[in-house]
C-alpha cells in the first residue's frame, strides 16, 4: 500500500476527485486514502447535492457509490451523463454488488469502471490513476482536435481568400483580353477603312473645285449664248439644270460630312478601346458617355415588342477627371447594356391615354468628395437581392445564353478596387432600377 501511495505522490498530482457516498466511513477512508496520494478530494453524502457539486465545481473524476437513499448511484449517473457540461467527467461506481447484471448497467449508464467494497486501497489508487491518465489524454485529444479543427479553419479561410484572389485575377484577365481583342478589332477596320474614307476625302475635295468651275463655266456659257437654240434648251429643261446646279454642290458637301463623321466615328471607337496605362488620366468622361452611346446606338432603336428607348441626359458641369478611361467606357458600357436589356423585357403601354416610353436617363454631378454619375431606367424592378449580389462573379438575371455574369462583377471590380469608389444597386419603387457611380475626382 505504502509504495503505491509514494508513487503517485512523486507524479505531484493536482487533480481534483469527487466523492458521492451517504456512508461517513466510506468518505473517510477514500478521502485520507486520496489525500495522502497527493490529489485534492471533494465529498457529498447524496446524490443530489452531488450533482449540483459536479456543476459548480467540476472534478476529474467521480467515485460514486451505488446504494444510496433518493437518488441512488444509477440514476444520479443516467442525471450526470445526460448533461452535456458533465457528460466527459469519467465515473467510478463503489460498490458492495457483484452481480454482473448490476455491472453491466453501471458500464451502461456511461461508468467507466467499478471499485468493490471493502476498499483495497492498493487497487483503488491503480484504478484512479488509470481513469485519471485517460482522462488526461482525452483532453489532450481534445485540445489537438481543436487546434486542427482550427488550423483547418484558417487554412479553409485561406483557400476562400485565394479562390476570391483567383476569381478577382480571372476577372481582370478577361477584362483585359476582351478590351485588348476589341482594341484590334477596332484598330483593323480602322486602318481598312481609313484608307478608302481618306481617298475619298482627298477626291471629293478636287471635284468640288472641278464642280465649281464647272459650274462657272456652264454660266458663262448661258450669259454669252443666251440662246443656244431648241435641242440644248429641250435638252436643259428636261435635266432640269437649275436644280442639278444647285443641288451638286450640297450632295459632294454632304458626302464630305459623311466622310468627317466615319472618320470621327471610328477615332472614338479607337479612343473607347484604347487599353489604360498604368497612371490615370484627366478626361472628359462625358466623351467616354457620348462614344458608348454611339455605340449602342442600334440597340435603342425601336424593336416589334418596344418603342424606340429614349436617353435623356442631365450632364452637369464637370472638368476632366483622373481615371482609366477605358476601363471607366467599359463601365458605362456594362451598365448601359444591363439597362436596355431590362428594358427589353419589359412591357410598355399606354396609361390614360399617354403612351409611357421606355427611357435611360444618365445624370451627372460634383463636389468636393466625388463625382456621381447615374444611370437609371424605368424597366422592369428588381426586388428581393441581396447587398452586392447583382456583382457576384457569374450573377444574371438574363437567361445563360444572353451573357455571363461577368460584366457588373467587372464594372464594380474596376469601381471600387482600380478607382477607390462606390457602384451602387437601387431599386426604385415603381420607377425601374439604377445604378450609381461614385469615384473620387482626382
């Protein structure tokens, strides 16, 4: 006995052990027993008082006896086991039964093991260590797999933040293509088609001279020949030649405006594509709204199901603004897109005997903190989003074949995070949808 108390006084335990027995005797002799062994030793004489000890006071280990008046060891077991604060605190039942249906219940309620009265002190100290080491360990176990449950948390936290970081990547490569190919696009039809519009710019510039004098001469001729005789006069009526007079001059004037206006034309869409740099530029924005207009221009145009879509701008006055215009073109470009698609789904009709037009009004404003730039439609409202979400990678609310989620993810990709500003999503009550731009002025 001796030599089992002096090895467990040499491990210097500190843990804590509950005794629940109604037997004074019983108490004394485990208490005395457990103390000299080094171990801190708690009692109660039932097994209700016992509980509400376990719950304030939670020991390592229980040594609880069978047989007890009111709430018997069984039952104050089942109490403790059901208890999820109490459940992982292992139980010993002492007990003077040997039956092995009596065991086999205890074991079954969640004891962990039995000590038989009377008490060999040797075997009641190998048994508490033994309960004890386990438990030990079960912590430990416990702990670990806490800690990787942890580290599977950070390191899953982590993943999310790459796939996100990957997302955001993939977004910019394809912005970044898409802007580069419609660069070359652009700048092949502008080479193919500057060529034959400078051609013929340069000709009808001679011609209007040879026109001109043309014209002077065939004056001339009517003042010295007045009468050129009834073939040249039947043949000046019938062309009437007043008129071609006249009207030459306006039709090469007129083809000279065409030539400037495909000129015009294709150095915005040159402008509207032109890839960013890596500082920001001072621009008209305004510019970057008129050319993406243009642009779209076919898309307003009247369709079987809808009137032709009404734009109505309220420009206030702005100075050039630091941004990457062609990423801020792009923007406009999604944005636009995304309102006449609404649009198009969209039912128009006649209200008290007014016809209600679908309409995108684009307004413009400054001051000191930003610019804000709107874009709002009176389509179809959408309800019932949730913050950001229209943004999300791969979010539409257009059938898969018609696009790909990717454009309003871009815009407020391009935004917020290249820009330092807002894109915002409003629905407004009965009024349609918008979007609201703000970015820093400089």
């Amino acid at each position: 006995m001796n030599l089992a108390i002096e090895e467990v006084d040499k491990n210097n335990h500190s843990e804590t052990i509950l005794i629940i027995d109604d037997s004074p005797t019983n108490i004394e002799v485990l208490s005395t027993t457990l103390t000299n062994a080094g171990y801190q030793v708690l009692a109660e004489r039932n097994g209700i008082n016992g509980i509400e000890k376990v719950k304030n006071n939670p020991p390592d280990l229980i040594l609880l006896d069978v047989m007890m008046p009111k709430l018997d060891g069984f039952e104050t077991c089942r109490l403790l086991q059901t208890d999820l604060s109490t459940r992982d605190i292992p139980i010993i039942f002492i007990t003077s039964l040997s039956e092995i249906e009596e065991k086999i219940k205890g074991l079954t309620l969640g004891a962990v093991d039995y000590i038989l009265k009377p008490f060999q002190q040797e075997e009641v100290l190998v048994r508490v260590k033994l309960h004890l080491k386990m438990r030990r360990l079960n912590l430990e176990l416990d702990e670990q797999k806490q800690q990787l449950e942890k580290r599977v948390q950070e390191r899953t936290a982590e993943l999310s933040l790459t796939l996100e970081q990957l997302k955001k990547t993939q977004l910019q490569l394809i912005q970044s293509e898409k802007i580069s190919s419609l660069g070359q696009v652009v700048t092949g039809i502008a080479h193919e088609v500057n060529n034959p519009i400078g051609l013929i710019s340069t000709n009808l510039y001679y011609a209007s001279n040879y026109v001109e004098e043309l014209v002077k001469l065939i004056h001339l001729y009517q003042k010295k020949f007045p009468y050129p005789g009834s073939d040249i006069e039947e043949k000046i009526e019938a062309m009437d030649l007043v008129h071609i007079l006249k009207d030459v001059p306006k039709l090469i004037s007129s083809m000279k405006v065409g030539t400037d206006s495909i000129r015009s034309t294709m150095q915005s869409l040159q402008n509207f594509s032109r890839a960013d740099g890596e500082r920001k530029k001072a621009v008209d924005i305004h510019e970057g709204l008129e050319v993406t207009l243009m642009i779209l221009q076919h898309r307003l145009k009247a369709k079987p199901k809808r009137p032709a879509i009404q734009v109505i701008k309220e420009y206030g006055n702005l100075p050039k603004i630091e941004c990457y215009p062609g990423q801020l073109n792009q923007v406009f470009m999604n944005l636009l897109i995304n309102a006449i698609e609404s649009l198009d789904e969209s039912i128009f009709v006649e209200e008290n005997a007014k016809i209600i037009y679908p309409q995108i009004r684009i307004t413009t404003s400054i001051d000191k903190q930003q610019v804000t730039i709107r874009i709002a439609n009176n389509g179809i409202e959408i309800k019932d989003l949730a913050p950001n979400q229209i943004f999300q990678p791969f979010f539409s609310l257009q059938p898969q074949e018609t696009g790909n989620g990717l454009g309003l993810s871009i815009s407020y990709q391009i935004i917020t995070e290249n820009h330092g500003g807002t894109l915002q999503y409003i629905s407004l009550s009965g009024e349609g949808t918008e979007f609201l731009i703000q970015i820093p002025p400089s």
